[in-house]
C-alpha cells in the first residue's frame, strides 16, 4: 500500500498546476501576436465584397440542393452587388453562374443573355476566360449553334488550366461527334481520356469513355462500345451519378439494338428508365419507355407496346404538370 | 475701125446678173419653205436622259408631248457606265411645259405602232428645264414584258383549272363517286318507300294488341304504387326519430362554437400583447446575429484559426461538366 499524502504536499501541488496554467495563458498570449504575423497575409476584403461574395456561395449552395430560383436570387444579388462595387471579375462569375443556371433549367435564352454579357465584360487573358469560353460553348452547344459551339470550344481548351483541360477537351469531343466528325471526336475523346486520368478526374474519365462508346456504336464497333460503357457505368456507379448512370445503361442498350439483340436491349431499356425516374429525371425515363414500346412491337409484342407507350403518357404528363 | 455688135448681146451681163439673181432667190425660197416646213429654222433647245438599254431608241424618233410633235432623238450614245445617254432637241416653243418633275417614257403609237418618245406635262411650280438639263426617265414595259407578266399570273389560275378538271374527271375522285352514291341512294329510296307502304298496312294490325299491352302494363304499376305504401310509412318515421335526436345534437355543436370562439378571443388578445414585441424581438435577434457574425469573421482572422480557415473566394462557380 502506498502511504497517502500530506495535506501540506497536497495544496503544493495545486499551487503548482495552478502556477502552470497562468504560465501557458501567458506565453499563449505573448506568442499570439507572433504566430498571426507569421500567419499569410490576405488582402482584407471589405464588407460588401465579403457579402457579394456570401451572396455567390449560398448561391452555389442552392443550386447543389436543387433549388434553382433560389441560386438565380442568389446571383442576381452578388451581379447586382458587385456591379455597385465596379467589380468586373465579380460580375463575370455572377454571370456565368446565371447563365449555367438557366441553363440546366433549359432556359436557354437567358442563358444566352447572360454569358454574352460576361463575354463582353471578360479579357481574353484573364485567368476566368477558360470558364467563360466553356459555358459559351455550353450554351451554343444546347442552342444547337454547333459551329459557335466549337469555336468557344477550342478557345476554352487552349486557355485552361490543367484541372479544367479534360473537361474542355470532352466539351469539344461531343460538339465534334454531334456535327457528324466522328474521328476528330474519337481523337479529341481520347485525350480526354487521357488527361483526365493523368488529372484523377474519374468524372470526365466516364464522360470521355462514354463518349468514345458513342463513337464506337456509330462505327459499327459494338465490342468496343460496350466495353467503353460499362467502364463508364462502374465509374458513375462509384461517383453516384444518376443520371450519367442512366446515359451509360441507354448507350449499351442502344448498342444491342443496333445489333439486334433486342431482349438485352429491353432489359438495359427498363434499368436505364428505372434509374431515370427515380433519380426525376422524368422525360428521360419517357423516352426510355417509348423505345422500349419500338422494341416490343418489333418483336410483334404489340399489346405490351401499347401498355408502354400509356405509360409513357402518364409520366409526360406528369413531368409537364411539374 | 467699125465694131459689130449683136443686138441680143446688148446688155447680156445685166441680164446673166438679173437671172443668177431671181435663181439663187428662188433657191433659198425653196430651202426656206422647206426648212419652215421641217422645222429646221424653228429655234430648239436640247435635253438628255439616261437608260440602262437602248433598245427600242433610234436616231430621229420623234419626241411627242401630248400627242403632239415637239422634237426628235438627236443622238444617242454609249457611256462610261455601259448606260445608253439619249439627248433630244426639242423646239424652243414647247419649253414653257417641260417642267424638272417631267418625265419621258419610251412608247408605241398604238399596240404594234412606231416607237416614240412621250414627255409628260410639269406641274405648275416646277421648274422650267433649260438646254443641255437632264429629264427623268421612266422606263415602261415592252410588250414582251407584258405579256411575259400576264402569263405568269394566269399560269396559276390554269394551273387550278387542269387541277379541278382532272378532279371532276376523276372516276375514283369524290364528285364521281357522289353522282354514283345519288344514283345508289335515289334507287333504294323508292325501295324503302314500298317498304314503308307496307309498314303501314301491317301497322294497322298490331294497333289493337299494342293497346291491349298498355292496359296491362297501367295495371301493374297501380299494383307496385300500393306495394310502395310500407316503406314511405318506415321512411316517414325515421324523420320523426331523427327531428328527436337532432336539437341535442345541435346545443351541444352550439356549445362548441361558443368555446372556439372564447379560445380565439383570447389567442386574439395574446397576439396583440405579443405582436408589438416581435419586431422589436426580430431586431434584437438581428443585432444578436450581427454580433455572432462579427466575432466569428474576428477569430477567423486570428492565428491559430487563420490557418484553417479558406480565404473567400470570388471565383467559385457552379461546378460544370462536360456531361451537361
């Protein structure tokens, strides 16, 4: 048994402890002053900078949950207010965040209207130009003005930067293939493939691979299609991409059918349609439903077609009630 | 030394004089009478225009004005441009009429008569033109030209006729195969009116039985009115029990009403004691934000937390990809 200690030994030793807390408040204090000077020196941002720039994040914020008018609020609010403070380069991000907005939403008028403003605001040097130039081929590319589409295209791919260049060079594959180019956009998909593996980007990988499935299925190579789309599946399963998901088990289904395995098709039909409307992606999910109703009534199922095809209705319906 | 002299020689230089004299008078009498009645003599003056063809222009076309002769083409020639200039002489008399709004126009006599020049009378402010001034020209169909547009507007219309003529012609077309349908129609309307004659004759017939029907069939309903007496009776007491259960019933909704309306006079008095509160508590937990807001961008801003923490940055955008 160990002997137990005095009171005189006790109060000691809370002196002590005592003793050592107050000394390490000091030195915190004393030390401090010279840690935040060692610290980086950022340029302090005044309070309606900082707000315009909350404005834009909550913006960003919106948007990923899904709530467009809220993130268009939102960066109306940081355009308006970084308009005030003369800000340019701002202004260009509010108005790229606009136009990608209305975008995605299918606006694709305002969309216009708002990257062409950045357009006018943005120098070509600018380290924001890449960004710019993507959405303004974006835009064109859904305005179904290819040959603008391409032009914005290839400015963003020779002005971005390494992390941005996969998802250019994609851009500028797809622009090619859907102008009918399909061994320039093999080329271009290639590289995207390439760097965007040297860049871990498994997204654009999956959109490249997805792409060169198109391009292969076009050529008539289904072995090479297939292989390209179900490399780009297993990624977009790993990234939990829903939609991208959807698009990989259409390409492969497309694939079948245009080797007329037409019940691996059916069966790649109904997944992509299941994935498509529970991620709400409803008017994908009908234009699965109606090739499936083609499918059936090639195979002479056409009581089965028309079931489809009622369904398929339903489901307009519901995504124009939407 | 003595001079033979013929007397029809006497004087012979007076007479050559006198009749040399009496030609060459008689000689510009004529010229003069002619120019006079040419117009030659008649003072003229000169305008020009500019046309894109000369076809249709010839050296000494008459220039008419009101139907009336007033010049001719005097020249015409080919420009810089590859443009025909035409100038005219026009007699000096007719001047007063040709005004800067005038215009000339190139037109046939008649339908296949000769070419001529028409100028158009100025109006009355205009300006009078003067020598070697241009006029307007305004350049009128040819009959070529005519006809050409007369064709193209009636091509249509001939165009619907042949359409319309094959149409009713058309053994399977819809006209044909009315006029066959009327022929079918008329020969079995006299079919089915034999058909109704006949209807008739046996309708007479069945009039008695069909009366006999309706007799019994009044029977039988009388009958299930009788039958109908028991359950308007069963009905007729359900009201009387239902007008017994129903004043208790209403009191106690009555009472009801009388409690929610008590609940909500009062949660109306709480709210006007509570409402003037809000606002001033809104502000208070604005200023409460404000604060917390304050002190948290402060310790940002101190080390060691700085570190940690992002610099704002402008440059965030929605994240795009190549996919969209």
């Amino acid at each position: 048994m160990s002997p137990l200690p005095s009171s005189g030994s006790s109060s000691r030793v809370t002196a002590m402890n005592n003793a050592r807390v107050i000394l390490s408040c000091v030195m915190l204090l004393l030390l401090a002053p010279i840690g935040s000077g060692c610290s980086r020196n950022l340029p302090r941002l005044s309070p309606p900078q900082l707000e315009a720039i909350n404005h834009n994040m909550r913006g960003i914020k919106a948007e990923a949950r899904g709530n467009h008018e809220l993130a268009l609020e939102e960066f109306g609010e940081s355009l308006r207010m970084n308009g005030a403070l003369d800000n340019t380069e701002g202004m260009i991000v509010a108005l790229v965040n606009i136009s990608r907005v209305n975008r995605r939403g299918g606006d694709t008028k305002a969309a216009q209207e708002a990257i062409d403003r950045a357009v006018e605001l943005v120098a070509p040097a600018s380290d924001i130009f890449p960004e710019v130039a993507f959405e303004k081929s974006s835009v064109a590319m859904q305005a179904n003005n290819l040959p603008v589409a391409q032009d914005w295209a290839l400015k963003a791919v020779s002005t971005a930067a390494d992390g941005r260049k996969a998802a250019a060079t994609n851009l500028l594959a797809r622009i090619l293939h859907r102008e009918r180019q399909s061994d320039a956009a093999r080329t271009q998909a290639e590289q995207a493939l390439s760097l965007s593996r040297t860049n871990n980007q498994p997204e654009e990988e999956a959109n490249a691979l997805r792409l060169l499935g198109s391009v292969h299925r076009e050529a008539k190579r289904a072995t090479e299609a297939l292989d390209a789309y179900r490399k780009a599946l297993d990624l977009d399963k790993s990234l939990g991409k829903s939609r991208q998901i959807a698009a990989d088990l259409r390409g492969i289904a497309d694939t079948y059918a245009s080797v007329g395995k037409d019940r691996d098709a059916v069966s790649f039909y109904r997944r992509a349609q299941s994935v498509s409307q529970n991620g709400g992606d409803r008017v994908a999910a009908a234009e699965d439903l109606l090739r499936l109703a083609q499918l059936h009534e090639k195979m002479g199922e056409k009581e089965r077609s028309l079931q489809l095809m009622e369904e398929r209705e339903t489901l307009l319906q519901q995504a124009h009630e939407r | 030394m003595i001079k033979e002299e013929d007397v029809r020689f006497k004087h012979l230089e007076k007479k050559i004089g006198l009749f040399a004299a009496v030609a060459i008078l008689g000689a510009l009498a004529v010229v003069l009478f002619i120019g006079a009645d040419k117009d030659l003599l008649t003072p003229k003056y000169k305008l020009k225009f500019t046309t894109e063809k000369g076809t249709g222009f010839a050296k000494g076309m008459p220039v008419k004005l009101s139907g009336f002769r007033i010049g001719r083409v005097k020249s015409i020639s080919l420009n810089e441009q590859a443009m025909v200039d035409i100038e005219m002489e026009i007699d000096k008399k007719y001047q007063k009429w040709i005004k800067s709004d005038s215009t000339a126009r190139l037109v046939k006599e008649g339908l296949v008569g000769d070419s001529i020049v028409e100028i158009s009378v100025g109006s009355a402010k205009a300006r009078v033109l003067k020598n070697g001034d241009t006029i307007n020209f305004e350049k009128s169909k040819g009959l070529e030209e005519v006809a050409n547009d007369i064709a193209e507007k009636v091509k249509p219309v001939l165009m619907e006729v042949k359409e319309i003529i094959s149409y009713v012609n058309d053994p399977n077309g819809d006209i044909k195969q009315s006029l066959g349908n009327i022929k079918v129609l008329t020969r079995q309307l006299q079919d089915t009116r034999e058909k109704v004659d006949e209807l008739l004759v046996s309708s007479r017939d069945n009039v008695g039985t069909v009366t006999k029907s309706s007799v019994d069939l009044l029977n039988n309903t009388n009958a299930k009115v009788s039958a109908l007496g028991p359950t308007l009776e069963k009905v007729d007491r359900s009201m009387t029990n239902l007008e017994k259960s129903l004043p208790p019933l209403l009191q106690k909704v009555d009472a009801s009403m009388d409690h929610l309306e008590k609940t909500t006079l009062q949660l109306q008095k709480t709210s006007e004691k509570a409402m003037p509160r809000v606002p001033k508590l809104m502000n208070k937990a604005e200023d409460v934000m404000e604060g917390a807001d304050t002190v948290m961008n402060a310790v940002k801003d101190m080390w060691p937390f700085k570190n940690h923490v992002p610099p704002a940055e402008q440059r965030q955008f929605v994240p795009g990809d190549s996919h969209e």
